[in-house]
C-alpha cells in the first residue's frame, strides 16, 4: 500500500480500485509559486452545509499553519487534484483531550471536499497522516509515539473514516465548541 517515500511528499494507494491514490503535499517545504498554486486549489474546497460545525474554512486554516512553527499543513491530493486539508501539530494534543502535549502529534484542520467525499479519500488521508507524523518525529528527532484527534460526536462520517484508518477511540472529550467529541488515537506502526 506504501508508495516510495521522498521528502516531499507521501502516498497511500487504495485497496479498492475505484479509491485511486491520496497524496500529502506539504506546504511549508514548496516554493512560493508552488505554494500558492496548492493554496489557490484550497480555495476551491467546500464542505457540506452541514458540516460546518466540524470544520473550518480549508484557506484559512492553511495560512494560520504556515505561520506557526508548530503546525505541519498538507494539501490532500488525489488524481492530480486538491481534495482536502490537514495539519499535524505538536504541542498541542490536549487540545484532542489527550493527556498530554508532548507524547503524540495532533491531528487536527482535516477536511475532504464535499465532491470528493463518500470515495474513502478521509480513511486513506488519515493513514497517509500517520505514516508522515511518523516521518516528521524521525526527521525532527521527536519522541512522539502516535497521532491523536477528536471527532465530533455528530459527525459520525468523520468517525467511521478514522475507525477505518486504525484510530482507536479513546474516550470522550467535552471541550469541543460544537459539543462533545470522541478523542482518537493511533500508534505508529
């Protein structure tokens, strides 16, 4: 399932044939050009209406990440086009409901475009995301053992794509601003 890793960018293919390829484009290692044709493409992404609870809009969460040094964004691909968003962070899992801040990456600001949703696209970005908080804790020398996440308990497409992805719940998190979220973890593997 893995395809080969560079420092660039990182693939997870889909079992099945109609779930094609997902890739993590990260934006903090693009030129400015690249950058902003990626963030141009992000733009474009839209939720559904409801949705909106869960998740913010994909351009701003991409250019709040770029800016914080703690913040890794990627831009979701799949066959040539920007299908979603996410941020892996450190420091900051509590903000999952996790213990701590220090054990895990936070996986958080992940969305799939409404029109690209319902193709397993959340479940393979997910897996991608683990593998590349993997990456990261190597490269940058971490300790960090795992990713964590919370899903809102209303959202249960969300839930059933992590679930699919190898997140285990964890637990019950009441400090989400749109009610109570499940916290979700999974292990480097």
């Amino acid at each position: 399932m893995r395809d080969a890793e560079s420092e660039e960018e990182f693939s997870i293919h889909g079992d099945a044939p109609d779930q094609g390829d997902v890739w993590l484009i990260p934006l903090k290692m693009l030129d400015d050009d690249a950058r902003a044709i990626q963030l141009g493409a992000v733009a474009e992404l839209a939720v559904e209406a409801q949705q909106r609870d869960f998740v913010g809009d994909p351009l701003r969460m991409m250019l709040i990440s770029l800016e914080e040094e703690s913040r890794f964004p990627y831009v979701i691909e799949s066959g040539g086009a920007a299908v979603g968003v996410l941020t892996l962070q450190t420091g900051a899992a509590t903000l999952a409901g996790w213990p701590d801040d220090v054990s895990v990456w936070l996986l958080r600001g992940f969305l799939i475009d409404s029109k690209s949703q319902g193709r397993g696209l959340g479940t393979l970005a997910a897996r991608a995301a683990v593998e590349e908080a993997r990456r990261l804790t190597v490269r940058l020398g971490g300790g960090q053992a795992g990713v964590v996440l919370s899903a809102n308990e209303r959202n249960p497409a969300a839930l059933s794509a992590y679930s699919k992805a190898g997140f285990v719940d964890s637990g019950r998190y009441m400090g989400g601003s749109a009610g109570p979220q499940r916290t979700m973890y999974k292990a480097f593997g």
